[in-house]
C-alpha cells in the first residue's frame, strides 16, 4: 500500500484546483446559493469534458479510484456544486468502467438510492419500473439513472421518471425524489455485490471528500488567526488556540491517512477494502464535522454570517457524515469485519 501521492496525481490535483480557482471561487458558490441556481453546467463540462474528469475509472484512460479520490477531495475543498458523485463515482461504479454512457461526461447519471442509505424500494414488472425513492443526491441534473430494484438488480432508466426537489441541508448538493412511473428500463445486472460494490466505492471516495473540507477549515483557520489581532497580538499567538488548532491538525493528518488507504484498496481491489472504507467513512465523517465547528467557532463573528463560506462547510460536513452510512453504521460494520462483535 502507498499512501503517497504520485506525481500524476498531485498533476492531476493541481490541475482540478485550478479550474475551480478560477470557475468556482467562493464567492460564486455563495452568489448561486443565494440565487438558487444549483450546479453549474459550465463548470461541470470544464471539468468532466474538457478535463476529462469523468472517465477517470475508464480503463482506456490509464486512471484508477485513486485519481478520483484527488479529485474528490479538491471538490470537497471547494465545494463546486457539481454532480461528480453521483455521476462519476456511484453511477460509473454500478455501470462499470468500461461503459462509455457517462465516460465521455456528456451525460450524468446517478444511482437512485437515498443519500442517507437504505434498502431499495423499487419493483420492476415486465421491464417496467414504479416506485419512489426519497432524498437521491444529484438526480436533478441526471440524463440516465441507475436503479436498485427489490432483490438488488440493476436497471437503467433514461425516460418516465420525475425528480421533485427537496429541501437539502447542504445546498450545494441539491436533493430530489425519484418517481418512477411504470418507467422502461434496462437490466444491468441481477448481481446483488455489485450495488454492494458501488456502495461501498462511494463510501470510500466521499471519505477524500471530507478530507478535503476538513483541510479547507484548518487551513482557513490557521490564515485567519494570523491575520486577525486583538489586544495588539495576534490571535494565533494565544497557547489556547494553538493546541486546539494542533489537535485539530493531528486528526487531519489522520483522515488523509484513512482516506488514502480506502482509495488505494478500491483502486487495488484489495481484499481489506471494505475494512479499510469503514475505517475510512467512520473517522473521516467525525473529523469533517469537528473542522468546520471548529472553523466557524475560531472565525468569531463573522463566522457566523451567511457571507463568509465557514456555514456551507458546516452543512456538507453534516450532509456528508449521514451520507451512505452514519459513523455509527461504519463502526459497526468495522466491527464485523475486525470480528469483535457488540
């Protein structure tokens, strides 16, 4: 196992910070939250198309998971409001690599599951789907999607569904119900592991998303408190804050260790990566969360204002720490694995 980053990835991950540097600093992900406008459709065809971003997992591309985790964690740094999840990750996963639907990027997908996990719900007659899904990150913008039907098969879906909005939490990865009304659908395959699979992959990958929130916040932090005095010294000076921002620094450095290790054992197809995503998932969720209280708490005042991005932070932390399994889901599930039963 290397948890290093290659010199192709740390290429890669300039490349894909510069982009969003330029297309989506944070004052435009603020400006099209409050506007209401959602994902970006330019920014994503820069960074899916143009890029190449999308077809990361196609073997012809010379990529593998551990580029998309790089990828992950600059959109989770940046929280450019993209459909890169639910396209690029889960539904490619669930598709396989080698399927060149959402490859190119031209078209997005995504897997038609609650984002807060659950068990699926649709039922297939005939090769017709009906059902309704609540809470499918990215399907507002989806072309095709990936359906789990009772029992676990696969089915794509392009036609005879609605998408409701819902109300989100994390406004920069909108919400929507799935409604499938006696939709035709595709049979991908009737394999149960594969939906495993796939969520597992995205567990995984949304592990390098957190890591890079929690990056994002302590850096910010450590920027602010240098900057900002009071009583003529500088904030970070105080010894109180020091420790706090070591301690935070510390566990930061831990998720990237866990992180990494869940994307290699993905990308290696290595026996230990369920293990290794549940340790990932598990610890990774806590330290998002504790970055961005931590970023807000630090900031003062004006970290408590809808103009500074400290509160977006906060919400996709939050979002994402509910997101296909709680902690607590993965700890148990490490548990298992580890064979050290409750």
């Amino acid at each position: 196992m290397n948890l290093l980053y290659s010199e192709i990835e740390e290429e890669l991950r300039a490349s894909v910070r510069d982009l969003l540097h330029d297309r989506s600093p944070a004052e435009a992900v603020l400006a099209r939250i409050t506007a209401g406008q959602g994902y970006d459709p330019a920014l994503w065809r820069a960074l899916a198309v143009e890029l190449g971003a999308a077809g990361l997992q196609d073997p012809a591309s010379g990529g593998s998971l551990r580029e998309v985790a790089v990828v992950m964690e600059e959109l989770g740094r940046s929280l450019a409001p993209t459909p890169f999840l639910g396209s690029a990750v889960l539904a490619t996963v669930a598709l396989g690599p080698a399927d060149q639907r959402l490859a190119s990027g031209e078209r997005t997908g995504t897997l038609v599951m609650p984002f807060s996990g659950g068990a699926p719900t649709v039922r297939v007659a005939g090769g017709r789907l009906t059902g309704w899904v609540s809470s499918v990150a990215d399907a507002l913008t989806a072309d095709l999607l990936v359906v789990p039907v009772v029992g676990g098969a696969l089915w794509v879906v392009e036609r005879g569904f609605t998408v409701p909005p819902r109300t989100s939490l994390d406004q920069t990865r909108p919400l929507a119900d799935v409604v499938l009304d006696d939709a035709p659908g595709e049979l991908v395959t009737e394999d149960p592991a594969v939906l495993e699979h796939a969520l597992l992959t995205g567990a995984g990958m949304l592990a390098s998303e957190q890591l890079g929130i929690a990056e994002w916040c302590l850096a910010t932090t450590v920027e602010y408190l240098r900057e900002r005095r009071q009583f003529n010294r500088q904030l970070g000076s105080f010894q109180a804050l020091k420790h706090r921002l070591a301690d935070l620094w510390l566990e930061v450095v831990g998720a990237r260790a866990a992180a990494r290790a869940a994307a290699d054992a993905l990308a290696g197809a290595a026996a230990d990566a369920p293990l290794l995503v549940a340790v990932a998932a598990s610890h990774c969720g806590t330290v998002a969360v504790r970055a961005a209280e931590e970023c807000i708490q630090l900031h003062g005042g004006i970290g408590m204002t809808w103009e500074h991005p400290a509160h977006l932070y906060l919400k996709r932390a939050k979002a994402d720490q509910l997101a296909l399994g709680t902690p607590g889901h993965h700890r148990a599930k490490l548990a298992e694995l580890a064979n050290l039963p409750a």
